[in-house]
C-alpha cells in the first residue's frame, strides 16, 4: 500500500493542464487574479517592507521576481516576500472544513517555482490546482487547531505539491521534496492566539518559503526522512495524534477542491465575512445610525468563528491590526458605524477609537447549534441590532458574497482587483496585468506577469 507522501506525489506528476477542465482553469485564473491583488494590496504594509528589505540582501544565480518592487533575489526568499504581501490584508480567498485556512497563500510558491522552471501561465495554473487539492484535502482529514497546531502545518505540504508540480520534479523527488517540507515544519498554533502579532501574515509564507527551499534539495537528490505520515515520530503521531486516509483527489470524476473555495467581499478573517455582511444588511434597515443610539448586538453563529474570531477577552479589546481583523466583535460596531469595512479601518486610528470600543463592547456573541449543523458548507450567521428606544433590526447569512454558493462576478473580483491595484499602479498597467492574467494559459514565462505588477 502506497503511503500518503507516495499517493500525493504520484497524483500531482500525473496531473496535467490537458486534464483540466475549463471550468477549474477559470477558477484558477480567478484564484490568482484575487490573489495579486491581495499582494498589492498589501505590499506598502511593515510586515512587507521588512519582507522586501530582507529579500535585497540577497541576489541568487537563479533569481525570482518581488510583486510590487520588481526586485530580484533567491527563489525562497521571494516566495517569502511575496507571500507576507498576499496575506497582509487577511483579504484573499480560503477554505472551510475541519481545520480551515487559505489556500492562495501557496500561491507564493508556485509564482517563485514556475519562474525559476522558467515556464509560464499553463504550469501556473495546474501547480495552483494541485496546491488547493492538497490543502483541503489535508483539511478535509483532521482538525490541528483543538490540538495547538496552525494550519500552516498543512499550508507547508500543499506549497510542496505545488512547487515541485511547478519544477516538474519526478515522483519521487516529489515524494522526497514532501518528506523535506514536513519534518521540519511543524506550525504552533499561537500564531493565531491571544495579542496576534505580525507573525499571523507570515506564517504561510514562511511555510511556503520553507517548501520552494524543500523541492529545491529535492530536484539535487537529497533525500528526506520516511514514512514521514505514518512513521512512528512521523505526522500522525506527533500532530494529529491519529491515523487517517485521505479522500481521492481531484480528476477522473472527482471535483476538484478549487470549487469550494471562497474569495472574500472583506478584509478580515473568514468565520466574520456573513457576520459582517448580516451587520451591514441589518443596518440598512435601521433609520439613519446613531451609534450612540445601539443597545447591543446579538450575534448567533457556529462555534468555530466564536473560537477563532471571538475566543478570547483581546477580540473585545484589539491592540493590533491584525487582532482587531480577527476579531468579530470590532469588524460588527466598524460595519453598523461607517457601513463598510475597509482596510484602512484595522489602523490604530480605528482599533483604538474609544467610540468603536464602545460599541465592540456591547456586542454579545453565542453559539447556534443550527449553524453548527450547516457547517462547514455554510458559514450561518444570525444578527440582532436592538436600540435604545427598543426596536430591533435583524438579518441572516449562510452564504456571503464571494462564497462558492454565492460566488462573485468575473466584474466584481476585477473590480475588487482595481481597488487594490490602482492605488499603487497606473490604470493603464493594471488594465495590461489583468488582461495578462485573464489569458494566462497564452503567457510563455510566468516572471512576466509578476514584473508587470512593478510599482
């Protein structure tokens, strides 16, 4: 019997652009659309400018491409660079299951891996599916959270599969690369607890750094220490603290994981999208908002976004962006206060505000068993806004726009894309980078694509 690691590299070797449906190249292509202009989008952030700064240091006989600064450097650190840009904003796509997380985020990898392959938009393209097959697939499988592991654990082999799928590594360098990219890299779930720190942003692109430098040995023959799953200190027992099979992957009547992937309306974690959405549709039925004038907000949801999103007494309290991004309670009272969320209200500005604060803090949160059952296909979320004078205002989302069950518009996830583009590049090169990226299967050498996001 083949072993995980085994079945994993012989899928991703076999797996070809030919075999692709159109459909699943198209949700590629939104996929990484998305994904760019995320990593513009934070590309002036501080996590990034270190990022880039760090990448300058180094200059490599087989140079890859920064987004934004054009810079060349090493394959590892402009996956790195690359990826603290994508994940910045907490505003590209992701994935629900058993244990959740972002999938784009290995796309850091399959930019930095095709470029160095020297090939272009085709291999892209079947690297990234390959990369979202193995992360929700991973996820599908067990939970790491509720046993002190960060989903980046998984990030790290999905960024392998689409790296070396990105070099054209054999079976079994890709076998190897995995072995290489697991055992080391083994994420603390105090990433994502407590104060959250800049690490949260770059925790993924670490592991995708982590997994080009992986597929890199590999490609040389080193090898990496197996069965790295189901060996006696391997995988199963050291993180998951028990065995399982995974599902089959994508191909041969199998639907491929991209189809239930989600690309977000907002800038903030994933389990508070319908929340935030219901805040904003409660709102619109309230006469013109007095903050002031709001009693309390009640939100009923599933159990995981209360853990994730409001689990602890700093999601009432942010001292950083990136604590006040995951928190439910902030990203409601900025929604009914400003009738929008917008990245520039996870500034110190806005998370610190004493009238937002006070708002945040008569918020009230609760587990609904009815979205605890829907979940993970849906994200339910009831909202009650109740005023001072007594009335109450409320809305529910299953589904919030950009979920696969109630997907975004090619129009919207461009326009999403300009948002976060024209800020920093001409309208006129954010048309020629869309238009690149929408053919992407014709591009010949993918660093095209990625200098022509140059600031």
């Amino acid at each position: 019997m083949p072993t995980i690691a085994q079945q994993m590299s012989s899928w991703s070797v076999a797996l070809h652009y030919s075999q692709l449906p159109d459909a699943i190249v198209h949700l590629a292509k939104r996929m990484i659309i998305d994904t760019i202009g995320c990593a513009l989008g934070g590309y002036a952030s501080e996590p990034s400018q270190i990022a880039q700064a760090l990448a300058a240091t180094v200059t490599s006989t087989q140079p890859c491409t920064v987004i934004g600064s054009g810079q060349a450097t090493s394959p590892d650190l402009a996956t790195f660079a690359n990826g603290v840009m994508i994940r910045y904003l907490d505003y590209n796509d992701g994935y629900t299951s058993l244990e959740s997380g972002h999938p784009s985020d290995s796309i850091a990898a399959v930019l930095a891996a095709t470029e160095l392959a020297g090939l272009g938009g085709r291999r892209a393209i079947t690297a990234t599916v390959a990369a979202y097959e193995a992360f929700c697939r991973l996820g599908d499988a067990a939970t790491l959270r509720y046993r002190g592991y960060d989903h980046v654990t998984n990030g790290c082999v999905a960024s392998v599969l689409g790296a070396a799928r990105s070099l054209g590594l054999s079976e079994e360098q890709t076998h190897q690369a995995l072995n290489l990219g697991i055992a080391p890299n083994i994420a603390l779930g105090q990433t994502r607890g407590g104060v959250l720190s800049h690490w949260k942003g770059c925790a993924y692109a670490n592991a995708s750094r982590n997994a080009v430098f992986a597929t890199m040995l590999a490609q040389r023959g080193l090898t990496g220490p197996e069965p790295i799953f189901e060996g006696e200190h391997g995988f199963f027992r050291a993180v998951t603290q028990e065995p399982y099979q995974l599902e089959p992957f994508g191909g041969a009547g199998v639907p491929y994981k991209i189809t239930e992937c989600s690309i977000k309306r907002f800038p903030l974690g994933q389990y508070s999208q319908t929340v935030v959405q219901a805040a904003l549709e409660a709102r619109e039925k309230m006469p013109p908002v007095v903050v002031e004038d709001i009693a309390e907000v009640n939100i009923r949801t599933l159990q995981k976004a209360i853990d994730i999103m409001a689990g602890d007494a700093e999601k009432w309290n942010p001292q950083s962006r990136e604590t006040a991004d995951h928190s439910m309670p902030y990203t409601t009272a900025v929604a009914l206060t400003y009738g929008q969320v917008h990245q520039d209200h996870f500034d110190q500005e806005y998370y610190r505000s004493p009238q937002l604060l006070a708002l945040t803090n008569r918020v009230k949160v609760e587990v609904s068993e009815e979205a605890n059952r829907r979940a993970p296909e849906a994200m339910l979320c009831d909202v009650e806004v109740v005023t001072r004078d007594g009335q109450r205002y409320t809305a529910t989302v299953p589904y919030h726009k950009g979920h696969y069950q109630n997907p975004m518009t090619d129009a919207e996830v461009e326009a999403k894309f300009r948002s976060l583009a024209e800020p920093l590049i001409p309208a006129a090169q954010t048309d020629a980078l869309l238009e690149k990226l929408w053919r992407l299967e014709e591009v010949a050498d993918i660093g095209e694509v990625v200098r022509l996001t140059g600031v």
